[in-house]
C-alpha cells in the first residue's frame, strides 16, 4: 500500500513539474483603449497563441521574433478602432511577428502609431506601424534598437479611396 502512495506522489510530481515547464512562456495579450493627447481613442487587441502541432515550421527570413529554429507562438489576433471604426490591418501584415512582449500606441502629428517589440537576442525586432487616418499604413521593421529599418512596407487602402478625398494624398 505504501509503494502505491509512493507512485501515485511520484507520478504527481511529474505531471505538475512537466505542467509547470510548458507553462513557463505564455503567449502575448495585449487588450487596451487608449486616449491620445489629441483627444482621439485607440482600442487595440493583439494576441498570441501556441503553434498547433505541425502549423509552425522552421524560421526563414520572412519570420520576425526568431534566429532560426521553430518560432513558440503566431500572431492570431490583431484588431485596431480608431474611436468608433475599424482599422483593417491585413493579416499578412502581422502573421510574420511572433513572440511578442509588448505593444504601445502613441501619437505623432496626429498618427497613431502601433509599436510592437518582441523576440530576443538576434531575433530581437520593432515594428511600427503608422497609421494614416483610414487610408492605409506604413509598417517599419528594425532591430530592438532602431538605427536602421530592415524592412519598410506602405500599404495603401484602395477601398477607403473612393469614399474619402482625404485620400488622394496617400497615408500623409
């Protein structure tokens, strides 16, 4: 009886050490409003979740938050409202962020600008995204400190053109 004791507590230990170690990284969530200086608000969702077996394959150059190896988490959520209206981030512009450890939103000559940091060490990236109104975005990528751009995106909406003449003039 006593041998039974001994393998069911051994048998716990470790099951909760092994618990414990999948446990030690969580994936990134991030739910928050924001009030800018200029009185607009900002309401951003950004979450993580684990690969699925098989979804996450070696990471090349097109995966940022990793130096080689099998990235933990892929981006699976990324909604911004600009008070009241969504700001449709296409979901290409963001699958390739993983590891995630924070976002901020800020403003600047009335943008709001999204930065994400994540990875670490070589894998280490910034990305910000500068919102221009309704019109579309432009998505810089660098290393943890920006001293150059590695990658620099302008994604123009072409659906927000035609009812907006504020779009003529591109995301400025």
């Amino acid at each position: 009886m006593l041998s039974f004791f001994k393998i069911l507590f051994l048998g716990s230990a470790i099951w909760s050490f092994c618990a414990l170690a999948q446990t030690g990284i969580t994936p990134f969530s991030h739910e928050q409003t924001y009030l800018l200086p200029s009185g607009q608000t900002v309401a951003v969702t950004f979450r993580e979740r684990q690969c699925k077996r098989g979804e996450c394959h070696e990471a090349d150059a097109g995966t940022w938050g990793v130096d080689g190896g099998i990235p933990k988490f892929v981006t699976e959520t990324f909604l911004v409202f600009i008070g009241s209206k969504q700001f449709v981030i296409p979901e290409k512009f963001y699958k390739d962020l993983t590891n995630t450890r924070s976002l901020n939103v800020s403003e600047q000559s009335g943008q709001v600008i999204l930065e994400l940091k994540g990875g670490d060490a070589a894998g280490a990236y910034t990305a910000r995204f500068k919102l221009g109104g309704m019109c579309g975005f432009e998505r810089k990528i660098c290393g943890e400190v920006c001293e150059e751009i590695w990658e620099h995106t302008t994604w123009y909406n072409s659906f927000a053109y035609d009812w907006d003449p504020d779009c003529e003039s591109g995301i400025q």
